[in-house]
C-alpha cells in the first residue's frame, strides 16, 4: 500500500482523505456477503489497485479480507500508449490535411486551427520573431470562443520566464 506503521491502526488514521468510496464498497462487502473483484485508484495515496475484497469469518462478524495488487505501473504504460497512439491518429490527419497545401499562410492556418482542436485550447497561432528578437508578428490563428490575436507585439509583454 505504501503506507507505513499500518498494523493495528484505522485506514481514517493512516489517511484520513481515503476516498469514501473504497469504505462503502467493504461495507457492502461485509453486509452482503457478495465479494468483489474490481480497479480503481486511491487518491489519497496516489496508487491504482485490483482487488478482490471478500467476506471471512463467521458472517454475523462482518469481516471483510482485501487482497489487492499495485497496478500503477500499468495504468501509466497504459495511459502512455494511449496517448502516443493519439498522437499518431493526429499527427497522420495533420499530414493528410497539409498536404495538398502549398500557401505558407494557409499551411500555418490549417496547422493552428488542427493542433488548436487537438489540444482543446481557446487560440493557437504561428509567431514570427523579428530579425532583432525583440517583436513577434502574426497573421493570426485558430481561436475558439475568444477574439483573434494579430498583428506584432513585444516579446517583452510576455514576460521572462
């Protein structure tokens, strides 16, 4: 579990942030009788887990015994390969739509207003610094829901970071 000094005290004590929702399903558990096997993630402490929660002892005690395994790990691979994999489907309907292009402006247009629905962003443009690198210019963008940004600005006004 990650936790440290657990025998002998209360899960509320060990962390009292534990989702409610781990007690109500071994509450069930206990009352029922009926065991289950399911994933899901402890927030509190920062872990994914299978389990399989099931009723022991004499029924009228309500014991409940938890045997669950760590699958963190898994979980991020997981995630990691979904998000490469939709970063390919991306990358391949980019191309597609680039392609017949050969107008620089709509190139960077087409390119913002994709990258701008793919990320789920409010604006997304191409900047062109000055020779001097003190202005950026540009034509403007894709934007969703506020104004269009243009036109050249400061690369001060966007401060140092």
């Amino acid at each position: 579990t990650g936790l440290e000094d657990a025998a002998g005290r209360t899960m509320r004590e060990l962390a009292p942030s534990h989702e409610q929702h781990w007690f109500d399903t071994y509450g069930r558990i206990a009352v029922t009788g009926q065991p289950e096997r399911f994933e899901d993630k402890a927030e509190a402490l920062g872990r994914w887990y299978d389990v399989y929660a099931f009723r022991v002892d004499d029924p009228a005690q309500h014991h409940v015994a938890i045997l669950f395994h760590d699958v963190l790990q898994r979980k991020r691979a997981d995630a990691a390969l979904r998000a490469s994999e939709e970063r390919q489907v991306f990358l391949l309907m980019l191309s597609d739509a680039l392609r017949p292009l050969t107008d620089p402006a709509s190139i960077k247009l087409t390119a913002a207003r994709a990258l701008g629905k793919h990320l789920g962003v409010t604006r997304a443009q191409y900047w062109e610094a000055d020779p001097t690198g003190e202005y950026l210019d540009s034509a403007g963008g894709y934007s969703d829901g506020v104004p269009p940004v243009s036109g050249r600005v400061r690369m001060d006004d966007f401060g140092h970071g």
